[in-house]
C-alpha cells in the first residue's frame, strides 16, 4: 500500500470537489443569499419567520438552510451557514442548525433516485421531521449549556453598508466569499478522503464486510445494503448513489431497498460531510460533539419512519 499515492489522488480528488462542485454551487447561491439581504427580503424573512420557529431552535437563516440542502445540493447550506457566521448567530441556535443539516437528506442523492422508484414525497416529509426533531432535542436538550447570546462580529459594521453595493459587487463579493469557503474545506476533506482511501487499499471495507455479515443474517437485514452503507458513511453521497445504480443496473437492489434504507443512507453525516460543514468555521468543530446526539435522534426518526412505511 503505497499511502503517499492514496494522499495525492485523495488531494486531487478534494480539489476537484471543491472546484467542481462547492465553488459553482456556493458561488450562486451566496450571490442569491447576498442578494436578497441586500434587497431586505432575507431580513424580512427571518425576522417574521423566526418567532414562529423559534421553540424549534430554528433561525430564519437556519430554514433557508433546510430549503437549499432538500431541494438544492448538500453544498447549496454552506451559503445560509456562512451568513449566520457572519451575523453571529449563537452557539446554541449554530448548533441546533448543523445537527438539523447533518441529519436531513440531500437533493442531489434524492433527485437521481427518483427514476429508480424513491418516493421523493414521502422521504422529503420524513427529512424535514428528522431535522426539526435534531434541531429541536439539540437546542432544548443536548445544547441546552451552550450561549444563547448572538456573538459580537466585525463584519456587522460592514453589514449597514450592503445596501449600498451594486450587482457587480454582489458578484464579486459572493464569488470571492465562496472560493474562501471552499478553500477553508479543504484540510479536511483532504484527511477524510485520505482515510477512505487507506481503508479501501488496506482491505477493511472488504473484512468489515465479511464481519458484519453474519450479524446482519442474525436481524434480517439483507446483506445487500453493506456497501451502500460503508461506501455512504466513508466517500458520501454522490458515492453512495453511485454504488446504488450499479446494483440496481444489476438488479441487486430493488425499489423496497431504494425506499427502506433512504431514511438511513441519505443523509450528510459521513466523513466528507464533516469536513466540508465543520471546514466553514474555527468554532463548528466545538459544536459538533453537542450537535452529534440530535444527529444521532434525527437520523433515527427517518430509519423507522421508512422502515415501517416501506
């Protein structure tokens, strides 16, 4: 195993997603966020949506958030993320934001699968109820300790004068914003990818497979749903949906395992997940260990409900 190769083609491999992905995505959608806090419109959603959200633990910013990352891309919140950072959203309400994200599933896994049978209606229904249930148990329960005070930032004098810009600057500044942003991801995407890829070339993934195995036979779990599993939990979504095709090209995976496992599989808490997200922001890994437990919750709600469902 020659683990300074599995390094450089990791490396690669970030940088392409960050290019390629991250960097379009975020770039259009900070223009969009940017914008419209410039034309008010942002203001005025969050302050007559957040009371109403609020005993949710969920920002207006925060349900901006839930709408890019379920009808959008996995990538598409990283612009809400980046604007509560910016105003200084508090650590509790921060919190509850990335368990609600972590724990929801992404549009870019649930639009490919519709063609494969997923009942897009039923998983975005049980997404949402997933994410406000992490949000909820994050902010009430599980961060209840964290300040609920919004933290003083040097960019809120800056804010008085957005008003002020004009489309080009908008353009601009959104762009340089998101090349920032995606650059800040890639450490640790870099060591994500990097352990994926030693974990493939040492040969864990096949031995975790084979020791797993007989347990899964014991709760009648088809065996079928391994290496979407691991695949899921260890390269992400996209990779994920790309091993889900090829069984269901092959006829290995049937529509009831499309549906059953979405609740468990679609998701973005997995490593690559974890390092775009926590990337964003020198505080979002101090946060993540109170968010994990609303995860966790969240997550759970969405395995039963389509377990039983389907």
């Amino acid at each position: 195993m020659n683990i300074i190769s599995i390094i450089m083609a990791s490396g690669k491999a970030a940088v392409d997603v960050a290019l390629y992905t991250l960097i379009p995505i975020m770039v259009v959608m900070l223009f969009i966020m940017k914008y419209l806090e410039v034309k008010g419109v942002l203001d005025f959603v969050v302050r007559h949506s957040t009371p109403l959200l609020k005993p949710l633990g969920i920002t207006g910013l925060a349900f901006f958030a839930l709408i890019q990352l379920n009808f959008v891309s996995f990538a598409a919140p990283l612009a809400a993320l980046a604007i509560m950072e910016k105003r200084g959203t508090s650590d509790r309400h921060m919190a509850a934001t990335l368990a609600m994200l972590f724990c929801m599933g992404q549009a870019n896994a649930f639009y490919p699968l519709i063609p494969a049978g997923l009942n897009w209606s039923a998983a975005l229904l049980f997404s949402i109820c997933g994410g406000v249930l992490a949000a909820a148990s994050t902010y009430h329960l599980f961060g209840r300790r964290l300040s609920d005070a919004a933290l003083r930032n040097e960019d809120e004098a800056a804010t008085s004068n957005d008003s002020k810009l004009g489309l080009i600057a908008i353009i601009n500044t959104s762009g340089a914003d998101a090349i920032r942003l995606a650059l800040g991801s890639l450490p640790m995407l870099i060591l994500s990818l990097s352990v994926v890829g030693i974990l493939r070339e040492s040969g864990s993934i096949e031995w975790l497979t084979r020791v797993l195995t007989p347990l899964l036979d014991k709760l009648h779990i088809a065996e079928v749903y391994v290496l979407p599993a691991l695949t899921k939990c260890l390269a992400g979504g996209t990779a994920y949906y790309g091993v889900v095709a090829g069984l269901i090209e092959k006829g290995l995976y049937s529509v009831h395992n499309v549906n059953a496992s979405a609740g468990l599989l679609i998701q973005t808490f997995d490593l690559p997940g974890i390092g775009i997200f926590l990337g964003l922001s020198s505080r979002f890994p101090r946060l993540f260990r109170f968010a994990v437990p609303g995860i966790v919750l969240g997550i759970a709600l969405r395995a039963t409900a389509h377990t039983l469902l389907f």
